[in-house]
C-alpha cells in the first residue's frame, strides 16, 4: 500500500526539497516540480535486500553538483539529447 509523503528530504544533506508551487503540489509527488532539487522513485530489483520495494528519493541542487563532482553521480543523458 502506497503511504502518503509529507516531506521529501536530500537523501545526502538532509535538507527538505519543496515542490517548486501548489500547482506541481500533485497527489503523486513523484510527478511535481521541485524547487532546486529533484525527487524520483527507484525500484531495487532481484539480487537486492530490497527487491519489490518501491522508494522516493530526492537530492537537492546543491549534492547533485558535488556528486557530479566526486563522479559518485553519473549523467546518463543531458535533457536536450534525444530521447
Ligand atoms: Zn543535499
């Protein structure tokens, strides 16, 4: 059964990321807009402790700059590339 989030925080500062306005403030958050940051869903699948278990996770700006940085983050495609 899906559980209601209230707040989504930066999986590594801990700092709250907001949708970006009561518009994107939709039932399911993973669809919003966020506000200098970015909140998405991830699946572990067969070979994980978490198999069949669906999560939120967010990061903010910030730890997505500085993961970039330390390579412990990886662009798999720019937006503007096709998809
Ligand atoms: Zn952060």
């Amino acid at each position: 059964m899906a559980r209601k989030v209230q707040v989504i925080k930066c999986i590594c500062c801990s700092q709250e990321i907001k949708p970006l306005d009561r518009i994107s403030n939709k039932k399911d958050i993973e669809q919003n807009m966020w506000c200098d940051g970015e909140v998405s869903t991830i699946m572990p699948g067969y070979g994980s402790r978490y198999d069949m278990t669906l999560f939120y996770i967010g990061i903010c700006d910030d730890c997505i700059e500085e993961k970039l940085k330390e390579k412990v983050l990886v662009i798999k495609k720019e937006y503007y590339e096709n998809f």
